[in-house]
C-alpha cells in the first residue's frame, strides 16, 4: 500500500505541477519521503498510545520534523493533507487532498488516479 501511495502522490504532484500555470520553476516531489513521514507519524501516535486522526497536512509533517522545507516546497501555498485512515481494499478511496488556489480540490485516489474534486 505504501508504495502505491508514493506513486500515487508523484502523480499527483506532476498534476499539481501541470496545474500551477505561471510557477516555471520545477516542482520535484519526493513520494517516498512523504509516505515515510507520514507512516512514522503514525507509528509515534500508537507507541503514544493516541488517537490516529484522520488526516495529517504536510505542514503538521514539517512541524513535527518528519520532513524539511524542501521536502514540502512544491506544496508551498496550498493545503496538502494526507489521509491516514483509507481502507487499502477501495481503489477509489482517497489518499491525499490538496486544495489549489482556485478553490477546487485536487484528490488523489489509491488507484494512482487524480481528479478534482469539490471541497
């Protein structure tokens, strides 16, 4: 499922790229890394013994120091979040949520699909 969340989020973020009309600078997203601190955010909330939330938003991520700035500066300006809760068995289940600047919302789906979506 991990991985599957990656390469979806790297869709996702060559979308996001794409959509982002003016920003000619590149837009290079590391899946993996994302993935990663998220699953070890998790991983922090059960040792804790907390509720697991249902997202988590990269800037949450940033703060808490599972990723860095750079890690998250294709997303500067959006709200990115990821969902920590999806059931793996619905391939239309939404992994991650961006909302853009033009008030729609980009989801990412954990078939590796993206599409908009309304907030």
């Amino acid at each position: 499922m991990a991985i599957g969340a990656a390469v979806a989020i790297m869709v996702a973020a060559g979308l996001i790229y794409l959509l982002m009309a003016g920003d000619t600078s590149p837009a290079k997203i590391d899946g993996l890394k994302i993935v990663a601190a998220a699953s070890a955010y998790t991983r922090e909330l059960i040792a804790h013994r907390q509720p697991i939330p249902k997202t988590v938003s990269l800037n949450e991520l940033l703060t808490r120091g599972y990723l860095k700035p750079a890690d998250v500066a294709p997303f500067q300006g959006l709200d990115a979040a990821l969902v920590l809760t999806s059931d793996a068995s619905d391939p239309r289940g939404v992994l991650m949520r961006v909302h853009m600047p033009d008030g729609t919302d980009l989801v990412l789906l954990a078939d590796g699909s993206a599409q908009q979506a309304a907030r």
